[in-house]
C-alpha cells in the first residue's frame, strides 16, 4: 500500500478524528458516511450512527445511491421513523455530532442547500433541506464538509439553508439555539470558530499546501492567530480500512 | 369491513384541489401507481405534501395535477434533482411551501394528535422560516411557553384531505404493515381525515391478529384497501422489490424539460390503461425478476 492519499481521504480522515466513543452521530451519505464508519472501526467502536428518516447503527456491506437505498439501512439496530430520530434524538439534544455538506457556506457556518442565483430573480432551485436544517438547529455541534473553492466559501450566501451562527457574535445564543459549528473541514485545510466573533478561523492546513493557496481560493479571509500548523496525515490502517472495508468501490470518496 | 377497492375507485374518490400526503421519500415507497391513476384521471389542483420530496410528488407536478406542495425539499438522491418541482418552483406555476424534514413531520405530528400548534427547535435563524413568515404568516407564529417564559417557534398543524400508504401488507379492513423504516408515514395516516392503502400482499385478519405488533395503521384510519403488487415501481419497497435504477434514470432524464417529460407521461402513464400494463410494457416477469429483493438483506 501506498501512503499517498487523496484529499477526500484526508477529509474523511479528518471528519472521524472529531468524533469520540460514545457519542451519537447524525450522517447523512457522501463523506460523513466514510468518516463515521472509519471513527466506530478505529477508535470509537461504541459510537451510534444515525440516518434521519429512522436507520440507527447499519452495517452496510453495499454502497446505496443515497438514504432512501435500503443497502444502507442494512443490519440497522432500529428502524423507525423521523419522529423517532429527528425528534426524540436529535430535537430531545441526545445527538452530539451532526454532518452537514452544502453547495456553500459562509464566514458564521451558514449553509446553503436551496438555490444557486439570486432568490429574488432567476435561480435554479436544488435539494432544499431534507433533515439538514433541523440538524444544524439542534444537535450539540456540527462540523461541515465541503470543497475549498471561492465560489463555495463565500463571504455572503445566497440562501441560508441550514444556521450556523446566523451574523456572527451572540446572534445564535440570542435566538436560544444550541450547538453550532464547531469545524469546517476542507480538501485543504481545517477550520474552527474565533470564540467571540463566530467567523471561521483558520486551525490547519493540508500537507502540500501553502497558505497563499488556502486563502487565495476562498471568498473572505478567515481568521488567523499565530503559526498554522499542517494537518496531521492519515495512518496507514485508516487508508487500509477506508480503501478496503469502507469504500472499495469509491462511492462516496468520488 | 371490507374495503377493498380498485386504484381506479379508490383515485376516483379524490375531489380535484384536496390536500393529499404523499408516502415517498425520495426512491422509496413512492406512491406511483398512485399518482400514474391520478395522473390518468386528470385530479388537478391538488395540494400535496410530505416531509422529503420524491419521485411521487415530481410526477405529479410534472404533469401538472398539483398547485402546491408543502415539503422538507429532497431529491432522487444520486439520480438527481426534483426536476418536475424544481421547474414549477423556478417558473413560479408550484406554490412551494419550504421547510426542513422534521418541522413538517412535527405538522403532520401536531395534525395527528389533535393540537392546536406545535413548538419546534428547528428553522430559527434561516431564510426558509423568512420565506414563510413573509409568504405563509398563517402557519408560523412565535408562542410564549408559560411555564418558563422563554419564546418558541410554533406551527400549525397539517390536516390533509388523505394520506396514501404503500404498504407491505394488509388486511381488507385496511390494517396495514410496513416492513422497514416508515419516515413520516404513520404520522400522515394519522393526521388525515383518511387514508387510501396500496398494499403489496392481501393477508387475512386472523393473520394480522396473529401479529398485531406489526400493524401500524389500523384499519379505522383506512377508506379504500387496493391490491397493488409493485406498486412503489421504479422504487423500491423494503424485502419485498428493489429500486429499478435504469428506470430512475430514464425518468430523471425526461422530468428535465416539459416536452420530454410529456413523451416519458404519454409512454409510461397515458399509454398504458392500469399498473399491471405499465408493469408488462417494461418486461413483465422479467422486470419483477430483475428487481426481485432478498428479503433477509432487504433488497
């Protein structure tokens, strides 16, 4: 086995280190899928995954084209309903980490999944929510899942699909809101939240970047304090588990 | 009772402009037979709602019988978008009211337990909440939760006219089971002022009283039992069919534009007279082989 590594390895890799065992975790397909099954075959074995429309704990032995594909609702623990996982988990606060992904996201964390255009003019329209939005609303953290592009990290969005910290400072607090989002995770680097100004701030960078790179290819500067340390890479045993066990056919690692 | 029926009677017994639930999320359990029948009738003006949108709902906009859909977005998931709801939303033809999964779920909830509104957590802080308060002030409102004074989000229940059901399996009185995760379905039925079953298998009472553990709607909620084998198709019903991707494919491809979505409905819909046609013009028993589940993975 080699140990180079693509960026959506690293970001898969990256997403796992943030969940702990013991913890409940919403997912929804893509990444965060790869991420959470790496996280319960490494270090967290006791973590609980979740799909929303009512999968707790599969252990999908096939690839599914998106939720609604019963290959990943396979060997599930329970399967129920959205008033089951979305309301008593997630609406109850019992969910400690949601995933979220998105056409674009801001300098507070808010996510756009609606439209691209202009809401007031031509647009066209996408996939909206789905469980996105209550998950950003209420589970105790999110972290965020996205391509480092200019037009994907951007000062101001178009539509604010899911909250993050809405305007920044206090705004999510004021309106009673729990949670936030805690990172950002890119193919190039890492970011977390300044803790007074709720902007995005810049914690690492991915090996074979420079930060001319990072910045040069996002739509605001992002906050930025001392020395920025490189990512730290994937072991050899998470590339083995997400190569051979995870995702050998790569579907969700594009 | 029996209620059992046929698509056409059960299809027959929707007024044009009720508010129908819908069943689907994104390629499973749609309630196309459903909306194949609805679509053949000419039932128009409908309202049509559901907590993720899915390829029952895009076909029915598509072809034009919905006004308005009340939704928690949603897609053929890797097929691609909702192209017949996107394009009436783009147009301004579809009256879509936009939310997340869950607070229309927590409508459906509100609607089933008979509650007046309902608190919810989600939607705060986010343009979908400013569209609605701006376009739908009747259904969103901020209440004062009098035991600690704090501010809460509240919404208004949905009663919709009827709930459609795909089911695994049910009895002629309409007690109904459904293998597999059932979304928002239960609380639709029970929100409804009825619902319509298309069930997959016909089974006798004294089996349900068998197992009444796996009876999710019981048959009081039901109007109209029909025996629709493969009713779901192209998407899948949990141990029973899987989704027929190549079907799905065929079908995200015409929704794109209104002309070939047309030539897709005169094909698939108008040409065939019933489901057991439409199910022989795509290969008969070689297309139910095809999608044949193994009922111990699922699929």
């Amino acid at each position: 086995m080699t140990s180079e590594y693509s960026p959506s390895e690293l970001m898969a890799v990256a997403g796992s280190r943030e969940l702990k065992d013991g913890q409940i975790v919403a997912v929804g397909l893509g990444l965060p899928v790869v991420a959470s099954f790496l996280a319960k075959q490494t270090h967290a074995p006791n973590m609980t995954i979740l799909f929303e429309l009512g999968v707790v704990d599969p252990e999908p032995i096939d690839s599914g084209v998106g939720l609604a594909d019963p290959r990943v609702w396979y060997r599930a623990k329970v399967l129920s309903s959205f008033v089951d996982i979305l309301g008593t988990v997630l609406h109850k606060g019992r969910v400690d980490v949601g995933f979220l992904g998105g056409l674009e996201v801001d300098q507070f964390g808010n996510l756009n999944t609606t439209l691209v255009g202009d809401p007031r003019g031509k647009f066209k329209h996408m996939v909206g929510s789905g469980g996105a939005n209550d998950i950003a609303s209420c589970a105790n953290k999110t972290v965020i899942i996205i391509r480092h592009e200019a037009r994907k990290l951007k000062e101001a969005i178009s539509f604010v699909t899911s909250p993050g910290y809405i305007s920044g400072g206090s705004a999510r607090a004021d309106l009673n809101m729990r949670g936030g989002p805690e990172r950002v995770i890119t193919d190039k680097a890492i970011f977390g939240f300044h803790p007074e100004t709720k902007r995005m701030q810049l914690l690492s960078i991915h090996p074979g970047n420079a930060l001319e790179d990072v910045l040069n290819t996002m739509g605001f500067v992002p906050e930025m304090s001392g020395t920025i340390p490189f990512t730290e890479p994937p072991t050899q045993e998470q590339l083995r588990l997400i190569r051979e066990q995870i995702d050998p056919t790569r579907m969700y690692m594009g | 009772m029996n209620k059992l029926s046929s698509l056409h009677d059960a299809v027959a017994s929707i007024p044009p402009g009720s508010h129908v639930a819908l069943p689907g999320f994104a390629i499973a359990r749609c309630a196309m037979a459903f909306a194949h029948e609805v679509i053949r009738q000419g039932i128009n003006h409908l309202t049509l709602s559901q907590c993720v949108g899915a390829m029952d709902a895009d076909i029915l906009v598509g072809a034009g019988m919905a006004d308005r859909l009340i939704y928690g977005g949603g897609s053929l998931d890797r097929f691609g978008r909702l192209s017949g709801v996107n394009r009436g939303i783009e147009t301004g033809t579809l009256a879509a009211e936009e939310y997340s999964s869950l607070s229309v779920t927590f409508r459906y909830l509100a609607g089933s337990l008979g509650l007046p509104f309902i608190p919810i957590r989600s939607l705060q802080g986010s343009d979908l909440l400013v569209n609605l308060q701006e376009k739908h002030p009747e259904d969103v409102a901020t209440v004062t939760d009098p035991f600690t004074g704090e501010e809460w989000l509240a919404l208004k229940p949905l009663l919709p006219d009827v709930a459609v059901a795909i089911v695994s399996a049910a009895d002629s009185e309409g007690n109904a089971q459904i293998n597999g995760p059932r979304w928002d379905n239960l609380e639709q039925a029970r929100a409804s002022k009825r619902t319509i079953v298309l069930a997959h298998e016909i089974i006798s009472t004294e089996e349900i009283r068998k197992h009444p553990e796996r009876n999710v709607i019981p048959g009081f909620l039901v109007s109209h039992v029909v025996h629709v084998p493969y009713a779901a198709h192209p998407c899948s019903l949990y141990q029973a069919y899987d989704y027929d991707a190549d079907h799905i494919r065929l079908y995200a491809e015409a929704a794109q534009s209104p002309e070939t979505m047309q030539t897709y409905l005169d094909a698939y819909v108008y040409g065939v007279p019933d489901h057991e046609s439409y199910l022989a013009k795509l290969g008969g028993d070689e297309l139910l082989k095809k999608i044949a589940a193994d009922p111990l993975r699922g699929y």
